[in-house]
C-alpha cells in the first residue's frame, strides 16, 4: 500500500484541527506522506468536496489513500466508509461526497444529452461492480476516546495511517453493498433542442466550470446564453475574448471567466444555475 495520504477537509487553517488529524497519523506512521488537496471546502459543502476529489484524485500514483472529512452528519448514525476502486481507496463520510468518483463506474455514465434536469438529491444507491465498501464498525482501531464532534482525528486519521501501512483494508468493517449518492447533473436537451447545461462548480477565481464537455458542444457556430450575456466563440486563455468568455478549462469541461475579475459575481451566478446554448 502507498504510503501517500491526501486530505480533503472544510476545516481551514485557522484552527488545529488539521494539525491534529496529521499528529495522529504521523504518531501511527512516522514515514507517511500527506498531502493537503483543500482545507478551503465551504463548510458542510458535500458537492463541493465531491466535486474537488473526482477532479483530482487520478493525477496521485495507485493505491494513494484519500481522506475526506466534508461531515455535517459527524456524530449521528451516518457510516463512514472505505471505498476501494481499482487504484485506490478512499475514507469517507457516506454522505455522497465520493459520487463523483463513483458515477463513472455506472453503464451509461458518459451518455450525455439525455433529457434530465440537473439535480443534487442524495439517494441510497447499489454500489457498481467493480467498485467494494465497508463500514467502519471496528473500534479498536480508533483512538480513544472517540470524540463526537470530531472524528476526522478519532476515525478517519487512524484507520489511513494503518491502511498506509499495509493492514488490510478489510480489517476495519463490514462489507455495504450500497452508498448514498447523488446524480452528477448531465447536459439534456430541451424541447427546441437546444443544448442545456450547468454550473458545477465555482473556483478559487470565480471561473464557472460547467457539466458540458468539450465533445457535448454543438458542431456549428457556437451561441451561449448566460445571465443575459451572449458568447459566440471559444476562447484559448483566461485573458483572451470580451470581458466574459468561455473556454475548455483544465478538467475538461467547458469554463464560463471573466478577464481578470470573478464570472461569478459579474454574472451572479451559483452552483446549479444553468446555461444555454442556441
């Protein structure tokens, strides 16, 4: 098992609740490596924190361990999960933090202009094969005592220190056969065939990076509407086009930016809204 740990939380950085989660994984393996992805999620933001892990977690070698403590249900009767994929494996709250990494596995996934409209409604879900979970129900791992309000240091933090040192991940619980889980939004068309999208996901510079890919764009001239702004063109760069454009940013999905300022505070929009082509 890789000796990598990543770590997603919404803690920031003011207080010590990082710092702790590293001590207790630094005091169970000295030689682990942790990587800081964001401690800068909004708080209690699940689709935010789903959205940041399933944009990231493929560029770290196999077998990296991934933390996410995004876990306004920390305390309650809510699971917190490992899931394994083929190359990696992931400790979670089950609270549909891990959908986007999930969602590909399922046939049709990569579908794209079904007639759906976007939403994030969390469901129980059956876990697609290949993919395998447990429930952590193994206290003895843990440290103890086990704080109620904090678990990313008394649960998660040990159970990936272990797992970094190669104790089998099967050790800690019992298998689930499903998740809770929401749908990531897909484009659709609507009734005058006109192509459909919307915000994902707004980052640290206002960029509004959208569901629509670069193979989902119509094959002619191109027509977006957002917020009353029209975009006939493709840009190349954040720094290229009128004050707001539109470009294929690097997740691979297509970008709404304003020429140095925020789109989505020039543009007022939010996770969710949608955008229009035609």
């Amino acid at each position: 098992m890789s000796g990598i740990i990543t770590l997603i939380t919404d803690f920031g950085c003011a207080d010590a609740y990082v710092a702790a989660m590293k001590g207790v994984i630094l005091s169970i393996n000295p030689q682990a490596v942790i990587v800081d992805i964001s401690h800068e999620i909004e708080p209690q933001n699940i689709i935010q924190a789903a959205f940041v892990i399933g944009s990231t977690y493929s560029y770290f070698p196999p077998e990296t361990i991934h933390v996410i403590v995004i876990d306004p249900g920390v305390g309650t009767q809510r699971n917190v999960i490992i899931l394994q994929t083929p190359g990696e494996l992931f400790i979670a709250p089950d609270n549909g933090v891990l959908s986007y990494i999930i969602q590909p596995y399922y046939e049709g996934a990569h579908i794209r202009l079904t007639p759906q409209k976007p939403h994030f409604s969390i469901e129980e879900k059956r876990l697609p094969f290949p993919l395998r979970a447990i429930a952590l129900t193994s206290p003895e791992f843990w440290c103890q005592p086990v704080s109620r309000t904090f678990h990313g240091r008394d649960i998660f933090a040990p159970i990936a220190a272990r797992l970094s040192l190669g104790v089998p991940w099967e050790k800690f619980g019992d298998f689930v056969d499903t998740l809770q889980l929401f749908q990531p939004p897909q484009p659709y068309l609507d009734s005058e065939k006109r192509l459909v999208g919307c915000i994902l996901h707004i980052d640290h510079f206002g960029n509004l990076i959208t569901n629509i890919r670069e193979c989902d764009l119509p094959q002619n001239e191109l027509h977006l509407c957002i917020s009353g702004r029209r975009i006939d063109e493709l840009s190349f760069s954040y720094d290229e086009g009128s004050e707001i454009l539109a470009l294929i940013g690097s997740s691979g999905n297509l970008e709404i930016a304003a020429r140095n300022s925020s789109a989505a505070r020039v543009l007022g929009m939010t996770v969710g809204d949608k955008i229009k082509f035609g």
